[in-house]
C-alpha cells in the first residue's frame, strides 16, 4: 500500500548546471584510460579530484594515489591531479624517465599560462586564493618563490609587501566565490591602480554556473544541501554562497548518509545541488532518501545550459 498520502509534502528544488565539471570528467577519463592502456597499477600524486567515492571507485579499477612523486617507482605511469602542479613535478618525472600524464584542468593551466607570460614581462604576481589547496600551490609553484604572493581575503591586501606596485599582476584561484573574489579584485585595485589583471576571468565557467544556480534556488528553500567533500573548494563555496543568498540551513553532505534529519525537521521545500567534482549518483543518492521521508514534487531550477568538453592528452589517444 502506498504511504505517499501520508508522509509530509515537499518542494524538492534541483539547481542546475550541478556535478560534475568538463575538467573534473577529462580528469577520471585521464585515469581510466591510463588504467587501459598501461594496465594496474596506475599512480596517482593526491587525489584526482576531491571526492572520497570517485577516488575509491578508481582505487578499486587499479589506481593508486599517493602524495608525493617520491612514492611512485620510475617503471609504473604516474597521472598529476586536476589541480595542477608546481613545475618541479613534472621536471622531476622527466629526470627519472617516467611516463607522466598531466590531468590539470586547461582552465588552470590557462592560469599558469597567464602567470608565466606576466613574470616574463617583469611583473610580480599576486594570487587570490586558498593557502594551501592542492591548485593554489600548483599555480604558485610556476615561478620562482617570492615572484607570486598569497592573499585570501580583504585585510591581506593591506598588508601585502610587494617589490614595485607599478609592476603587478593578479590570478586567482578557479574555485572561489565569485563576490568575495571581487571584493578582493576591488581592494587590490584601489591599492595598486596599476595592476593587470586577466583577460578574462580566472575564476572556471562551471565555478560561476553552479554558484548562479544556488542564488537562484537558496530563496526559496527552507534549506540547501550541497553535494561534495569537505576538501572541495567549489563545493564548499556552494554552501557559502547558499547562506548569503538567504537560505537559514545550508549544508555540506557527502552522501545520503550524511544528512542530518533532525536538523531538517518541519522543512516545506529543500535546494539540492553538487560541487563539480560530486558524481550524479551520490545527488540520486540523496533524493532516493527524500522521497523515502516526504511526498516529493521535484522542480528543476535550471540557470544555464553546459556544453564543454575538454580532450584527454594525445598520449592516451595514441595506441599503445
């Protein structure tokens, strides 16, 4: 017999775009095709992407992850994160003769690009960015120390010490909040007038869509959940910009496990989204649970449409 008369009714809104990016896709192809090429095992320096059930779904078809490069031995392939890398790692595979794939997003790469070409016209960087995430030391890591500076909010612009403030550039990270980034933009602007910053903006298309698509749904919603691991950037910035779009309970949920009934208690409709690095199962995953508790209407709150595709290095397309 069918309780759905019975269980609490409930506005299911579903942002979209949501999951998984075209770099995060590029990334775990990168790995599964080395996996095919090359056979198990495969070494992998930190984790593909930030996601605890991708990585472990990877594990278990032959990759292993690791942290450094002096994990891996020279006779085994070794694949370098979606991040990025500081440019010693892979100077360092080439010196050990390995065969090395570069899984970098190209929107971070393009970061590197901008950073490299900016310090050979003679300018000091200075990044926007996490202190300590796996991209914000791969894209510092392109220049020598001293040449790109670290700042993560408002109050470090003021005290940044840099060689010449005529001679400056600026990056930033491709997974940050894009108004807390232009709060930053601003200050190191009004502080040094002469700062270059990017043709076009650092912060990555999927970052900006699915950021757009929870100010769109967080309104309305008695609460947000957000898809995606604690050590996801984007994902984490999700559930910022949630909060400060007006919803009072917005969340970070691994899985459907994850998620904190109680808290949820006495809710008339619920936002759900994904970070970019969150496969589409683990959000089906979360709504299953829903429908289980609630008489769930689902509408899907849709604020762009993604069609870009990144192609995996020739080194995979080629035969082995």
């Amino acid at each position: 017999m069918s309780t759905a008369n019975t269980q609490p009714p409930l506005t299911l809104y579903l942002a979209a775009p949501r999951g998984f990016c075209a770099g995060v896709d590029r990334a775990i192809k990168i790995v599964e095709m080395a996996i095919e090429k090359w056979g198990a095992p495969v070494f992998v320096r930190h984790e593909i992407v930030h996601n605890k059930y991708v990585v472990d779904e990877l594990r278990e078809k032959g990759a292993i992850f690791v942290e450094e490069l002096s994990d891996c031995p020279d006779d085994r392939p070794v694949i370098f994160s979606a991040h990025g890398v500081p440019k010693a790692i892979p100077a360092a595979a080439e010196a050990r003769e390995m065969i090395y794939v570069d899984a970098t997003c190209p929107l971070v790469s393009k970061v590197h690009i901008e950073a490299q070409r900016h310090a050979e016209s003679g300018l000091q960087m200075i990044m926007i960015g996490h202190k300590g995430h796996p991209e914000t030391i791969g894209t510092m890591g392109q220049l020598p120390d001293g040449e790109v500076l670290l700042v993560e909010t408002v109050d470090d612009v003021a005290n940044v010490d840099v060689r010449d403030p005529a001679h400056l550039a600026f990056v930033t990270q491709t997974t940050l909040s894009v108004d807390d980034t232009k709060d930053i933009v601003a200050a190191l602007q009004a502080r040094f007038p002469a700062i270059i910053g990017p043709h076009k903006e650092d912060i990555c298309y999927a970052t900006t869509n699915r950021q757009e698509a929870v100010k769109a749904v967080a309104p309305k919603s008695d609460a947000l959940l957000v898809v995606g691991a604690p050590n996801s950037s984007n994902s984490r910035r999700l559930v910022e910009v949630g909060a400060k779009a007006g919803c009072n309970y917005a969340q970070l949920v691994q899985r459907a496990t994850d998620v904190d009934w109680r808290a949820l208690k006495g809710i008339r409709s619920i936002a759900i989204t994904a970070g970019a690095s969150a496969p589409e199962l683990l959000v089906n995953e979360v709504i299953d649970a829903f429908h289980a508790r609630y008489d769930v209407t689902v509408e899907i709150v849709e604020t762009a449409v993604e069609r870009v595709e990144f192609k995996v290095p020739r080194v995979l397309r080629m035969p082995a």
